[in-house]
C-alpha cells in the first residue's frame, strides 16, 4: 500500500510539472502577441483533458513508466515554449500589433467602413446635386429644385462665368435667377441641350433638429459625403462690421486719420496719418459718426473705396475691409486654430436669421449644397463653413420660404439691387461730366501752354530790358502748369470711380463677380 502511494506521489509531482509548462507556454505567448493567450488557451483545452485522464489511478506496474513520460513531455513543451519565445522576440512586437490594427476596423467619420452606411442614405440626393465651377475651379455646390433646371446655392461664392457639372458628368451653363442677400442663397438657372427632366431633391417636412442627430453633407464625386452631428441648435448668427484699422479726429470739419495700425486694411490700402477722408463710396461723410456707420454698414471682405484729401489733393483709394477680431489678441489663438493646416473660412460665415451648427468638415466650395437626415431627406441647405470643426446650415424652415421667393421671378439681381444700381448710374453720369469737361488733351489748353513757353522764350531774350515780362510769364506759365497738373489727378480719380463703380454694377446687375 505504501509502495502505490510513493509511486501515486511521483505521477502527481509528474503531472503538476506538465501542468506548469503548459501555463509557462501561455506566459510567453501572452507576453509576445495579444492574441496568444487566447491560443494557447484554445490548444490546451484538449491537452488538460487528458491530463486529467491520466491523473486517474493507474495499475501500479504502469506507474513509473508513465511518470517518465510525462516528465519527457514536460521537457518537449519546455523547448518548444522557449524557441516560440526566441522566434516572436526577434520578429517583434511590431508584426503583432500591426496584425492587430488589420483586424480592428477603422470607425473614423471619414473612414470607408463609416462611409459605407451613409452612401445608400445619400445616393438619392447626390443625384440631383451638382457642382458648380468658374472655370475650371469648383466654388460652390448646388441642390437641384426643379426639374427644368433650377439650382439653389449660396450667393457670395458665385463668380462668373458659372457652369454646372451635372451627376452624370455633363457640363452646363447657368446664369443667376435670383439672389437672397439676408439668407446669401441664389437660385440658378442651367440652360443647354443635356438640361432635360432632372430629378429633384427631397424636403424632409421636420421643422427641427436635435443635438446629436447624425446628418450627411453631399458634396462632388470625388468625395461625395461628409458625415457631422448637430451641436447646436437653431439660433441667431449676428452681423460682423467691417473695419479700416484707423483712429480719427476732428479738424475744420474735417475727419482726419490720426494713426493707421500694422497690418490692416488701411494700411494695405495706402491711407496715411493726417489724411482727410471726406466720402465713403461716392457718399460724403462730414464727421466722424457718420463715416464709422457708413463703414460698418459693410462686411469684413467688402471693397470700398475712399475719397481723400492730402496736402490739398484729392486720391481716391480702394480697400477691401477687414475683420476687427484679427486684430484682437483674445481671438489670434482661435483664427490660428479655425485656420491651422491651410483650411478656409467662408468670406460670409455671419449674418444669418437662422442657422443650425453641425461639425462636418466643409471647405467653402463645399458649400451651397444639401444636407440629408438618416432618412435620406434634405433637411437643409450647408451655407458657411465657420470655424475649425463648426459649419452652419439653414434648415427647411428658412429655405422653403426664401425658394418660393427666389422662383417668383421677384428676386433677379437687378431688381433685388436696384437702390444701388441706380445710385451708381447717377455718380457715373457726374463723373463722365467731369471727365469729359477736362482741359486735360484739349487741343486749347494745349495751344495756350504752347504759347506760353514762346512768351517765355521771348521774355528770356529781353532779359536785360524786360525782368519783369519774363517773371509775368513765368508765373503765368506755372500756375498753367498746376492748373493742367490738377485737372489730370481729377481726370484720373474720376476714371478710377467710373471703372470701380461700372464692375460693381456689372456684379449687381448678374448677382456674380
């Protein structure tokens, strides 16, 4: 009885000694891949299985016979564990992790995995969804409205001459139906042989959005979506003024520049310290209220131009106004973040009676275009991209109203800017008055300096009999000389205006750049 337990006894620290080699095998592959422990786990159910088969009691005769075994296999498991261990050291972990990485899909908002299940929802949309180019540079996105061929997008991105490129890959033309300046929406009118029957996209009749409801942005065929959630709800997008970069005073009347900051449009534009503004755009500013009004009744990226007085000349200058915050310190670190990595703003991203903020990654020319629900139905219109993980949309709320508007016909570029067109005729006609009625290459005003030079030339000779003719003359031929001087820097002040004031009609009148 004493002999079967000391052999019992040997077969047991046998098999505890297998027991821990298996575990030791588990210990290197867990320590080497992150899927070892799971394998080696999957390999030794069967091995612990008959491990406990042979922990069962066994004849005494076969006792020793299966101790040395099992210690022979202990010693196998042993030398395999270590030369698995040697072979995943020197391959390295890298091969593991990256076999890791293979494995887990990638659920990034722009990975093709994430793509994959919007695609479907937004295929109806992209069809009837276009992009809309100035020559070959793609500015804007629209959203067909009609199937004859109307397209809506935003306004302020429009520059001629404009084409649509249609989701089947044709190219045509449009011109501008109508414009919306509160909302920056326009409606475009595609026109040629391949406009036919196009399908229309789809108004989801929701009037509101909750934060957090995933929407899809369709864009061109490249990159045809880009998926966002709503972070903020409806709400108001106040006007940005625009600003010059100066500080002013008052003298004689006069609204003088008493400092012009670094870097500012002012300073960009050539205004210098002492000069006197004296109008804004043709309008005369007589003090310094009325000429901070006129210039805040602009946005930052308008063109003004600037009638000065300096040293009792007049210059007339342009100048594209600025954005105040970008010369406020509190704000330098927020427009280099809305702007690291070479990304754009909008030029209009302000100004909205209602916009929706969502955080889907748009570029200005991404927009114009439809955003769509997780039912596929357009919920609104993608109208700015704000800021660095900020874009605004219009919802149907405010689109459905503004494209009955805009297709009513009521709304073309001439109409919707008539005040202004017709305040621009009026100060082309004086300006081509005055241009018409200068001394400057008239056939008498040339013959009179002629003239005078021979009375020089003449006094000159009687020099010694007549000194006062010749300084009679002479004054008389200098102050014919300002006079000429001075009506020419008029002339030429006054073809500047006629030729900034024919482009901006130009602009008005097609409701594009």
């Amino acid at each position: 009885m004493k002999y079967h337990n000391d052999n019992t006894d040997k077969f047991v620290s046998a098999g505890l000694r297998l027991l821990l080699a298996a575990i030791l095998v588990g210990w290197f592959a867990c320590c080497t891949s992150p899927f070892g422990a799971i394998t080696i786990h999957a390999q030794e159910s069967p091995e612990k299985e008959k491990q406990q088969e042979e922990t069962k009691p066994l004849p005494d005769d076969q006792i020793t016979d299966e101790a040395a075994a099992a210690k022979a296999k202990e010693e196998a498991i042993a030398k395999e564990a270590a030369a698995a261990a040697a072979t995943e050291r020197e391959t390295g972990d890298a091969d593991a992790q990256s076999s890791t990485r293979r494995r887990r899909p990638d659920i990034a908002k722009s990975s093709d995995h994430f793509l994959a299940v919007f695609n479907p929802i937004v295929d109806p949309t992209r069809l009837a969804t276009v992009e809309i180019k100035s020559g070959t540079k793609t500015i804007a996105i629209g959203a067909i409205v009609d199937a004859g061929g109307l397209v809506l997008t935003k306004q302020s991105e429009l520059k001629s001459p404009l084409t649509c490129v249609l989701h089947n890959g044709k190219t045509v033309s449009a011109t501008v139906f109508g414009v919306h300046p509160g909302t920056d929406l326009a409606l475009l009118q595609l026109s040629g042989e391949d406009v036919g029957q196009l399908p229309v996209v789809q108004w989801s009749p929701a009037t509101s959005l909750d934060i957090g409801c995933w929407l899809a942005s369709v864009k061109g065929k490249d990159d045809p979506v880009v998926i966002g959630v709503v972070g903020v709800k409806e709400r108001l997008i106040r006007p940005k003024s625009g600003f010059m970069g100066v500080n002013l005073g008052l003298n004689e009347s006069k609204v003088i520049v008493t400092s012009v900051n670094d870097d500012t449009p002012a300073q960009r534009a050539g205004v210098n310290v002492g000069d006197a503004i004296v109008a804004v755009n043709g309008e005369e500013v007589a003090d310094i209220q009325s000429l901070q009004k006129k210039v805040q009744s602009f946005a930052p990226g308008d063109e003004i131009t600037l009638k000065i007085l300096r040293n009792d000349k007049e210059i007339v200058l342009e100048l594209v106004l600025g954005d105040a915050e970008d010369l406020n310190p509190m704000f330098e670190r927020s427009n280099q973040q809305n702007t690291m990595g070479g990304n754009e703003l909008s030029k209009r991203r302000q100004d909205f009676p209602l916009a929706i903020q969502h955080d889907g990654f748009l570029k200005p020319s991404d927009c114009g275009g439809p955003v769509v629900d997780i039912d596929g139905q357009v919920v609104g219109i993608n109208i700015a991209r704000q800021g660095r993980v900020a874009s605004l949309m219009l919802p149907t709320s405010v689109v459905l109203p503004v494209l009955n508007e805009l297709k009513s016909g009521q709304k073309a570029p001439a109409l919707v800017n008539k005040d202004r067109i017709d305040e621009i005729n009026r100060s082309l006609q004086g300006l081509r008055t005055t241009v018409n009625l200068s001394p400057v290459g008239s056939e008498s005003s040339l013959s009179e300096l002629e003239k005078l030079q021979v009375d020089e030339k003449q006094a000159r000779s009687r020099l010694d009999q007549a000194l006062d003719d010749l300084d009679k003359a002479r004054e008389a031929r200098l102050r014919a000389e300002i006079a000429l001087q001075t009506a020419a820097e008029k002339s030429e002040n006054a073809s500047k205006e006629i030729e900034r004031l024919e482009r901006e009609l130009q602009q008005l009148v097609s409701g594009a750049k």
